[in-house]
C-alpha cells in the first residue's frame, strides 16, 4: 500500500537534489520573508517543483508547503519543506535536506528526507518500516539517560525559556550532547546514532516527514508533554525507552 506514493517521492526528491546541489554549488540569491527568515531561489524553485508534479501525479492532492502556503485538507495532503535547514544551506554548510510526507486523513502515511549533500536519504511507509539509502534502520537500545547522546536545536533557544533549568540538566546528565539541529537531529534518532532530539518549537513541515521515519524506525515522537505533535507547538523525538522519562524531566 503506498507503493504510487513512496515512488513517487522518491522521483521528487531525486529532482528537487538536482535543483538543490545545482544552486549550492553555482550559488544562489538569500532574501529575507517577513518573518526574518531566510528564503533561497533554491527553496523557491523546488517547491513550485514539487507542486507542479504533485498536481500531474495526484491532481486531487493538497499540498501544504513552507514557502506557498496551502492548508491540510483532512484527506490526502502533501507537507513540505523544500529545503529544510535554510540557514545552513546559506552558509554552504551540508545539513540540509527537502522533506515530504504525505498525511491521509490525519495520519502521517509515507516521508522521505532527502539529504544529497550528505548523500543521505531516509524513506517510510506507515507499517512498513523506515531505511537509510535503501537499507532498514532502528533506533538504539539505550534505556539510560546518563547513557544517552542527547541533541538540541541550539541552546540559546531554550535560555529564555521556561523550561531553561530542566534542559540543561537533561543535557548535563547525558553521556554526550550535540547541537545538531533541523531534520538531522531527528534521523540521528531513528538511525540509533543518538536517543533523544528536543525542539522548543518546529512548523508541521519541519517535523512530518522526520516523524514519520522516527516512529517506522520503533521511536516516539511528541510535544515535549507527551502529547500528539501539532503545528507550531514543540517536538521530542525519542527511541522511546527514553521518552516518559525524559517527558518527567522536561515537565520540571
């Protein structure tokens, strides 16, 4: 189930590496939208991309992208991020990836996160696990928070925050901790190269496509209080023998 779909992600995401490596290397223009962040032409040409081949291939589809907008129809919408990690991409820096997930009345149903620059790619179908460049992956084992590799966004984000003394020392208590932020924080997880990634805030596109590889993989992903992810609101992604405690800690 899902075969059309997962393909055809895989088509896009080939494309949308093409376009991307293409401006990474050749350079680009970096405007500023009006919530001062940055925007690519880049991130402006895959996604007009991606939604052109969404409109031929599923003509009945919604599409819900950073950079044009749209709305999550209830019943078959695409989520996407055509260059997750902007800011990196803007510096020449590797980690940045195109995201895209497809939600089928409520649920997250298929993802690929398309790293080419890493010469990463992670794909999922619901129930039918996720992969690595085509080879299945797992999150780790570790049940210990003191054996942990813990990630984070940035740890200016949480200074202000209420939460600043509960992050800290979920940070200070871990074996080791790394600012390794956007998509890539989260595919550590799902891949078992770290138990725990936590962002105090992240748009649906930034975490649909993630999600969905993280939970294929056995892992748990939530707000940080255990709820169900939503738009805007903050995102712990787990291996999941770590997450209830890790969701006590943070509560404090």
């Amino acid at each position: 189930m899902f075969d059309r779909e997962l393909a055809f992600a895989h088509e896009v995401a080939d494309r949308a590496g093409e376009i991307g490596l293409a401006f990474f290397r050749d350079g680009f223009e970096v405007m500023t939208k009006p919530d001062l962040s940055p925007v690519t032409e880049a991130d402006l040409a895959i996604e007009t991309m991606v939604r052109e081949r969404i409109a031929d291939a599923f003509p009945g589809d919604a599409v819900l992208g950073e950079e044009q907008g749209g709305q999550d129809t209830g019943d078959r919408t695409w989520i996407l991020d055509p260059i997750d990690a902007t800011k990196n991409f803007a510096l020449r820096i590797q980690v940045w990836a195109t995201l895209l997930a497809l939600r089928v009345e409520g649920d997250l149903k298929v993802a690929v996160v398309s790293a080419p620059a890493l010469g990463e790619r992670y794909a999922a179908v619901r129930g039918a696990g996720a992969s690595l460049n085509g080879a299945p992956i797992r999150v780790s084992t570790v049940d210990r928070l003191d054996a942990a590799h813990v990630l984070y966004a940035g740890l200016k984000t949480w200074l202000g925050e209420p939460r600043r003394e509960a992050v800290l020392a979920l940070v200070a208590g871990a074996a080791r901790s790394r600012g390794f932020g956007d998509f890539w924080g989260h595919v550590l997880v799902a891949r078992g190269a770290a138990e725990l990634m936590v962002e105090p805030e992240l748009k649906v596109w930034d975490f649909a496509a993630p999600q969905l590889v993280t939970e294929e993989a056995g892992g748990r992903v939530t707000t940080i209080g255990g709820g169900p992810t939503v738009d805007g609101g903050s995102v712990l992604t787990t291996n999941g023998l770590l997450h209830d405690e890790a969701v006590r800690r943070l509560a404090g």
